[in-house]
C-alpha cells in the first residue's frame, strides 16, 4: 500500500532549508512507515559529475509512526541528482530498495526519475498559495464601452448568446466583443472566487479572435480597450491584491506582423533574419505549417534584442511601468527555438527569465509544454509549466464518462480511456519525477484550458468538483478556466471558449461558484498546501487519497468516482490523526459514513480534513550540516547560479 511505503519530498520536513551553495552539504531526511518495515541501512545515493557517490545516513528518532532518518549530499552540480537506498534484513538475507521521485523499486532505475536539487530561482512565493483564473478576452465580458468597439473586417459579428463554433471556418473569426474593461468590471466577482491570478490570453491586435496571430507587440489591441485599458485593469486588480499575468507567443507572430511584413517585403532587412525564409525567400517556416502564423528564429541576435534584452523589448515592455505586469506565460513554450536540427530552447528559455526577473524579481515566468515537460522545465528558464500530461490527462481517464466524446489531445482516441487510480497515480509519478520540488509547485494544475475540452463534457457527473478539489490541494497551482464555475461545456478547444453567462442564469449549466470560493480559502488557510509536503496514501480502483503535510497542520484529501469503504489501516494515519476523521470534513461533496473500521464513501465524492501536523524528530546534525563547507577538488564556476533550491 502506497501509505505504507518510505516517503521523501521537497518540503521542510524532509530538506535542510539553510539554502547551501555549490560545495556545501544538503540535508536530507528519510521516512520510513513502521508498518512497512525496519531498515537495518540506509545510503543517499547522489550523482556528482556522472559518477554516483554513497553517503550513509543515521537514524535520528521516530515521530507519526515512523522511523526517520537524515543523511547529507555535497552538492557538486548546479542539477544533483539523488536517492535513497535502504538496505532491508530478512531471513534470507538482504534487500535493497530504492526510493526515487517515481516511487518505491526493489531494482535499480534510471537516474532520470531521481529527485532533483538545483540553484535555479524559485518562482516567487505568492504563486505557492495563488489561484489562477484564466481570461480569453473575447468571450468574457464587455463593458458599457464595447459597444463603440466596431467589428474589424476579419470578424463574424456575434450577440453575447450566438452558440459557439467549435468546428468550421468561423472558429477563429466569431467575434462576441469581450474587452479589458470588462474583466476589469468582473475583478470584484473574482475576488469573491479567491482568485489571485488573472492570466489574460494574447492582448495584442491580430486577425482572429484568439489573437495569437499578433500584428505588434507593441500595443493592446483597441477592440480591447488598448493600453489604457490594460493599465486600469492591472491598477484595479493590485489594489485588490490580484497579479496579472500575460500570454506571449515566443515562437511566432502573425503573418500581418509588422516584422514580417518588412521581412517578407526587403529581403536584406534586419527582420528578414527573424524569420526562416527559403533560399528564394518565396516560402517560410510557420507553426505546424499553419502560414498565418511565421515561426520566429532565435538565432537572430537582433531578434533577442528586440524581443527580450532591448530596453524596451518585447517581454520588458510590459513588466514596467505604467502595465506593470506580473509575469508570462510562453504560448508553446516547448516549441520556441526548435526547428529540426536546431535546438536552443533552454537557451531562449534562460535568457527570458534574466531579462524578466531583471526587471521584477517578483515575476513569474511559465512556458506551455503540453506533454512531457519534465526535460525543459528545470527551473532555469521557465519557472513553471502549462502542462497537461501528469495531472490533467489521467484525471480525465479516472474520471471519463462512457459516454463521453471529446477531443482527447489530439490523440485518434474519441475520448479519455478509462483507468484505474493505480494508473493515475503511475502516472502522475512517472510524469512529474524529472521536476524539482519548486517547479512542481509552479507547474499549472487545470482541468481544462481553452485549448482542451471542457471538463464538464468529458467526466461523470459530480467529477468535475472532485478534480477541481485535487487541483487545490495538490502541489501546482490551480487553474480555473473562465466558466468552469458555471459547469460550461465544450468538446474541442475552440467550442470551450464560451461566453460568460454572467447575467444570463438560464445559460448557466452547473452553479459551482460556491464550491470553488471554498476550495480557494482552503487552500489560501493551509500552511500544508502553501509550505508542505506531499504523500499519496491510497490509489486503488474508485479511490484517491493523499496527504498535504507540515509541522503545524496536515491536509488529508480522499477522492471517489464512485461508493467505496476505505479501511482507516490502508490509509496508514497515526492515532491522532485517524481520530481527526471523526470530526466533519473542512470541505465534502457526497455522503460519508464514519466507523470504527473505516469510512463509507459514496461516489462521486471528495472529502477533506484538517489533521495536526507531523512530528519529526530533532536533527542532531543540523548544526553541522547547515552551511558546512567541505573541502573538495571541485572548482566551481561563478558563471552558474550559486544558490540551491531543493526538490
């Protein structure tokens, strides 16, 4: 049982948070369930320079029945790979395990699922709490001035309730006249949803609805409202507290750029070399082949300037005054500075993150990386990914409805496939173990975006609070799509993007604002969400359990797809904290019976409590380890970051 297995993470409960630097010792501390068994040793197994070294660990006391043992790890590389090995006595002989940021393994395994140290700077520590509400502009709300806004001559002129296409030629050119002042007279609606973070798609001018076709980055689009619009939306949104975060396509403008009309037009020109045009410059590379959207080229050291290190670049443009944004996210970020056989992606990526914390220590930076993002995302460039495969995907396999027929990531699939929560979990596991502990925590957790279906399509009914309460609680921050909190519909992304029925209460297919407004305040009350650690108890069949961990308080989440009795034993809680879910639930949807052996779910359901918080025992190397400078062959760059974050 997974409860039962050796537990490591990131947290402070298991990391020395002395932030040591390249040369000096990291503490490291082990968990090992009582009931799962006694370890006669235990070894930190780390990679220094691609060679493996061995340091043994001591045991240094019980607490919430477990044995915990502390070991330390030189950090040698700015990216230190390490284990655990526990060495098992049994009649028989020995066995050794080894514990790594995939799970449990009687066989030694590929270093590439280690856990991760790194000095790459954290994303800042309002995202570790933050909820992210996600706008696309068009379809949210207007003001009393979007009347004025006329219908540009690409667009198809819609009434607030005209259906939404999500197939055919109008997906791109429906136009329902959102604009910026509109989000701004929404802000108080947010608020009230305990959102923190307003992330706008594109906000620049283009010729589609979606705007990711920019024609400048220089200026706000006017059928939004322009500068002056975003300027008042980000002053409104800080006076409540708020950041405001834009959407920027790194890899690509739209074909009425004005770079690519200069490039296409003067072949000589300066951004002619932004572009990949043919030898006859007759042709040129696009996204996906898509030839409104010209793909950008990195290599151009004139491009980087006007993008990213000018004084008034692309990126630094907006981080100032008077926008004052609060960070990026990088539309396929994945896809930036890749064409073939060139590949300078982390390059691009790393030289983004300089120029934005340059301007604002306190920004944030998160690329899009649809699938696996564990090999990009190192904390060196984006601090933080739009990902859907470790979180998103399989939480619409557990949760899929038979019925169901949605667009599944662009798989031949006519919808998720169902699995157990054993596969979820393997999953998730599998497809979060290349992050460091404060990537992971930066990562986007969504349901659904306005790329994807609507979560509301796909899940049974009742599924779609029970992942919104996983995406709270579990290391990410959450995002809710604009709608979700109306239970809209979609089948494809582009049928997704639906108009906020705001006034409109007949439109409205689920009200959830009430379950969503006390996920947010659980998640903004809980020292274990903001600061703790992570430890999955349970993943069998209908059932996922796992627990949110801290000195000061715990989170126990148990979610249901359908009826189920958990035996308390299988959730491997201590005796205080088995009698903590005798008390009522901080947060539930569904029925819940509690005896002496167990509890009775009904499904689908989530259940939530409060525990106290775990007891770990005193280091008794904690002075010696902290900042303890060894001596060592090593010499280290001063070009690398020198502080040390830890997984």
């Amino acid at each position: 049982m997974v409860a039962h297995h050796p537990h490591h993470d990131g947290s402070a409960l298991y990391v020395g948070r002395s932030t040591p630097v390249l040369g000096e010792r990291c503490s490291l501390r082990l968990r090992i369930p009582q009931v799962w068994g006694t370890a006669s040793r235990v070894w930190v197994r780390s990679v220094q320079d691609a060679e493996p070294r061995y340091d043994e660990a001591a045991l240094i006391g019980t607490g919430s029945g477990s044995a915990w043992w502390e070991a330390s790890m030189l950090h040698v590389n700015p990216v230190a790979l390490y284990r655990f090995v526990i060495e098992v006595q049994g009649a028989d002989g020995a066995t050794y395990w080894h514990l790594n940021n995939a799970g449990l393994h009687n066989r030694d395994t590929s270093d590439y699922n280690d856990f991760r140290i790194t000095t790459a700077i954290d994303a800042p520590a309002w995202s570790r709490e933050a909820v992210m509400y996600q706008v696309f502009p068009d379809r949210f709300a207007r003001s009393a001035a979007a009347d004025a806004h006329p219908t540009p001559e690409w667009a198809v002129a819609c009434d607030w309730d005209t259906p939404v296409q999500g197939r055919g030629p109008d997906v791109a050119r429906q136009f329902y006249g959102g604009d910026l002042d509109g989000v701004t007279d929404k802000l108080d609606e947010l608020e009230a949803l305990g959102v923190d973070i307003v992330y706008l798609t594109p906000f620049f001018p283009g010729r589609s609805n979606h705007r990711y076709d920019a024609s400048t980055f220089m200026s706000v689009d006017p059928l939004l409202g322009g500068d002056e619009a975003l300027i008042r939306l980000v002053e409104e949104a800080h006076a409540r507290g708020m950041k405001v975060m834009g959407d920027l396509t790194a890899n690509h403008t739209g074909d009425a750029h004005e770079w690519f009309t200069r490039a296409q037009a003067d072949p000589a020109s300066v951004e002619a070399g932004f572009f990949y045009f043919n030898e006859g410059h007759s042709d040129y590379e696009s996204w996906w082949g898509v030839k409104s959207l010209p793909k950008l080229n990195w290599a151009s050291t004139a491009l980087r300037e006007a993008f990213v290190t000018g004084e008034d670049s692309v990126v630094a443009h907006w981080l100032k005054a008077p926008f004052n944004l609060d960070g990026w996210r990088i539309d396929v970020g994945n896809m930036t500075g890749r064409l073939g056989a060139q590949d300078i992606n982390k390059e691009v990526a790393a030289l983004i993150q300089a120029r934005i914390l340059e301007i604002n220590p306190n920004a944030l930076l998160l690329g899009e990386e649809t699938s696996d993002a564990g090999a990009d995302v190192d904390g060196y460039g984006w601090q933080g990914a739009m990902t859907y495969s470790n979180f998103t995907r399989p939480l619409w396999q557990w949760l899929v409805s038979p019925d169901a027929r949605v667009d599944f990531f662009g798989t031949p699939l006519p919808a998720p496939n169902r699995v157990s929560a054993a596969v979820v979990l393997e999953t998730h596991r599998d497809l979060s173990s290349a992050f460091s502990w404060p990537v992971r925590n930066a990562n986007m957790n969504a349901l659904n975006t306005h790329d994807t279906a609507r979560a509301a399509s796909l899940m049974i009914p009742g599924g779609q609070v029970v992942a919104a309460a996983m995406s709270m609680l579990l290391p990410g921050i959450p995002v809710i799509f604009a709608g979700d909190e109306f239970g809209l519909e979609g089948d494809v992304g582009e049928a997704s993007r639906t108009p906020i029925p705001w006034d409109e209460p007949g439109l409205v297919v689920t009200d959830l604002r009430s379950a969503y407004a006390s996920l947010t305040a659980l998640r903004h009350e809980s020292l274990a969400v903001s600061e703790g650690g992570m430890r999955w108890l349970l993943a069998d069949g209908d059932v996922l359990a796992f627990v949110r961990e801290s000195a000061e308080e715990s989170i126990l989440l148990i979610a249901t797809r359908a009826a189920a009795t958990v035996a308390l034993e299988r959730l491997g809680l201590d005796d205080g904290s088995a009698d903590a879910l005798r008390a009522a639930p901080a947060f539930s949807v569904g029925d819940l019976g509690v005896t002496a052996e167990g509890l009775e779910l009904s499904g689908p359901g989530v259940y939530v409590w409060r525990l106290p918080g775990v007891a770990v025992p005193a280091s008794p190397n904690a002075a010696s380890l902290s900042g303890h400078k060894i001596p060592t062959r090593h010499h280290f760059s001063a070009s690398f970051p020198q502080r040390c974050t830890t997984l």
